[in-house]
C-alpha cells in the first residue's frame, strides 16, 4: 500500500455495493463479490429482513439446495470482516425499501465497531457508451483529505439518491472517510447480462484508490469474451453497428487532450437526475 493512500483510507477499508439501480449489469455486486472470493471472509452483522425490505418490491428467492430441498434465500444486507490482514470489510445486499435512517445506523454502528479506517461505494450506471472502449471509473468524494491527496472531484450532483449516497453521508459524519467509484457502463447491454469488463474497471480502480494490488482471477479473460460477443451480436445489426460507432467517436472525443475532465462527471450527473435518455434512476 502506497504511504499517500494508507494516510487518505487508512488499513481498514470497507467497500459496499447494493443489487438494483446502483448495479447496471451487476458489475458493482460482482466487485464485491470476487473481493469476498479473493479474500476470505466472516459474516459480523446483518439487518433484519423484516424491518428494511418489501417482500413486493424485492422478493424472496427460491432453490434447490445439493441435497434436493427446497430453499428460500430472503433479501439481505451483509458486512464481512476479512479473514487475513490484507482483505477488505465487505458490504453487500438489497437496497431496502423503508427505515433508511435505521438501516444505516446499524452500518455505520457496525463499521464503528470494527474499527474502519475508510469507506468505498461502488455502483455501475447505464450511460451512453461504447463496449469497445475501456469503461470509464468516476471517483468523487466529500472529504477534503481524501481529495487532496488523491487528486479526485467533489461530486457536484444535486438530487435523488439512492441507499449508497445515504451511507456515504452517514460515514463522513461518523468520521469515517468515504469516497465514490462509479462505472459506466453501456446501456445497450447493462440490462441484458453480466458486465464482467467494468466490473474489472471497478476493481482495477479500487486497487488504484486503495494502493492494494487485487488479484483480478479469470476477470480479464471474462471481460475479453464479454466484449466479443456484444461485437458477434451487434456484427449482425446494422443500425446497432452505426450506433456503436457514433458512441465510440463521442468517447474518442472525451479522451483526446483537448477535451475537459468534466465530462465524465457530467455524463454521471446527468444519470442520477434521469436526464437524457430516461435511463437514469428517478427515483
């Protein structure tokens, strides 16, 4: 870990993500996960199903289990402890859908307890970009220190917000320093499948961010293949084919030295507004 990072996020880093509009193609829940697979870890709280979740709006889920019964998994939120000294605090599960100022007084209560030194939410939206070119990471955060040393924006959005902009508002207050990491991620195939490649964008980010080297597993294979099969299917869509091109001379705009840092952030505004192309999440 990098002397400038460990003075911003300190040795104990939590990182969350929720399923729902904060996960366009599952690429934030997915990060969380592999840090779990990577970095075994312990179960040290969870929330009551009962208290924070409509069963109407996310509904229990049912299995077969290996031994041939049936299974219902209900809808959770849970913090991991890691097991060895190098892991990540892991936060995952349900946005709920009541008591938000509840559900994140045990979070914030729970990370209290465990000592955590720095706070990181990741989410993935749907935004006007191409799949052929590498996805876009915005952080921001509300603390100072954190800003200043490593060199990232105050977020400027004003408007709806979702469970993981509540918790990060309730760590800083807390003391805890907290920063954001958003993926874009193309909307023409965010709802369709998995999106392994800004999942790998997230993680390649987060290791940036913390100064931690992430074994990134079969990642890069997985993203390598996503991409090609979103290029085997839009090969045989000539209208997709143009649109994917336009996308990618937009972006192409973006990256070119003359073009202005903000656009990225600005393309993320406008998301969470639900501006454009009523993609976003107006919640």
């Amino acid at each position: 870990m990098s002397s400038r990072t460990q003075q911003a996020l300190g040795p104990r880093i939590a990182v969350a993500a929720f399923d729902g509009w904060n996960d366009a193609g599952e690429a934030a829940s997915q990060a969380v996960q592999a840090l779990r697979d990577e970095y075994p870890s312990v179960e040290i709280a969870s929330v009551d199903p009962e208290a924070y979740f409509d069963y109407q709006y996310t509904r229990p889920f049912v299995r077969t289990a290996a031994d041939g019964s049936r299974v219902i998994d209900w809808p959770e939120a849970a913090l991991h402890r890691p097991i060895g000294p190098d892991g990540f605090w892991t936060l995952r599960g349900a946005e709920p859908a009541r008591a938000w100022k509840g559900f994140t007084g045990e979070i914030i209560d729970a990370m209290l307890a465990e000592d955590v030194t720095g706070f990181v939410t990741i989410g993935a939206m749907m935004s006007d970009v191409p799949h052929t070119r590498p996805i876009s990471v915005h952080a921001s955060s509300d603390n100072e220190l954190l800003r200043n040393q490593l060199e990232i924006d105050r977020s400027r959005y004003d408007g709806p917000t979702g469970i993981l902009g509540v918790l990060t508002d309730a760590a800083e207050s807390a003391g805890i320093p907290t920063l954001s990491l958003w993926a874009s991620v193309p909307h023409y195939v965010a709802g369709a499948t998995p999106s392994p490649k800004a999942t790998l964008a997230l993680l390649e980010k987060l290791g940036e961010v913390s100064g931690r080297e992430i074994s990134m597993g079969s990642l890069p294979t997985e993203a390598a293949t996503w991409e090609a099969t979103v290029d085997a299917a839009a090969a045989d869509d000539e209208e997709m084919t143009e649109y994917i091109h336009q996308l990618e001379e937009t972006r192409d705009a973006w990256d070119s030295p003359e073009a202005s840092g903000d656009a990225i952030a600005q393309a993320f505004e406008r998301y969470l507004r639900g501006d454009g192309n009523g993609k976003g999440p107006r919640r």
